[in-house]
C-alpha cells in the first residue's frame, strides 16, 4: 500500500512523536510516580489511535480563491 505525500508525512510525524513519547517513558521508568507512567501510556495510546484523514486533492478549476493541501 503506498501513501500520497500528505498521509506519508502525518504518519511520519506520528511516528516520531510516538517514538519520543516511549523514550521518555523509558527514561522514567523507576524514577516517576506511577501517576507519571500511567500519563505517559495514556498519552501514548491517545496518539497511536489518532485518524489520520485522508484529504483527496480539490480540482483548482472549481475551486475559488487560495486552497491549502
């Protein structure tokens, strides 16, 4: 399955705060609350399960005014 440039960049950009989110867990493990741990796993899953919407290119020619993509 390929991705247009949009979607390709939105799953980048989930990735990475993905990967950032579980290192910081990881940092944390043994010196936090567990109140902490159980933010950072909610914020985690939160974002794992985020939609990322699919914007179809808008036809210029029926469009008026500027169209940001």
């Amino acid at each position: 399955m390929s991705f247009c440039d949009h979607c390709s960049g939105q799953r980048f950009d989930r990735a990475q705060v993905l990967r950032a989110l579980r290192a910081a867990r990881r940092r944390l493990r043994g010196k936090a609350s567990r109140e902490a741990e159980q933010v950072l796993a909610s914020a985690i899953e939160a974002v794992r399960t985020l939609e990322i919407p699919h914007f179809d290119p808008i036809d210029d020619e029926y469009v008026d005014g500027e169209v940001i993509h």
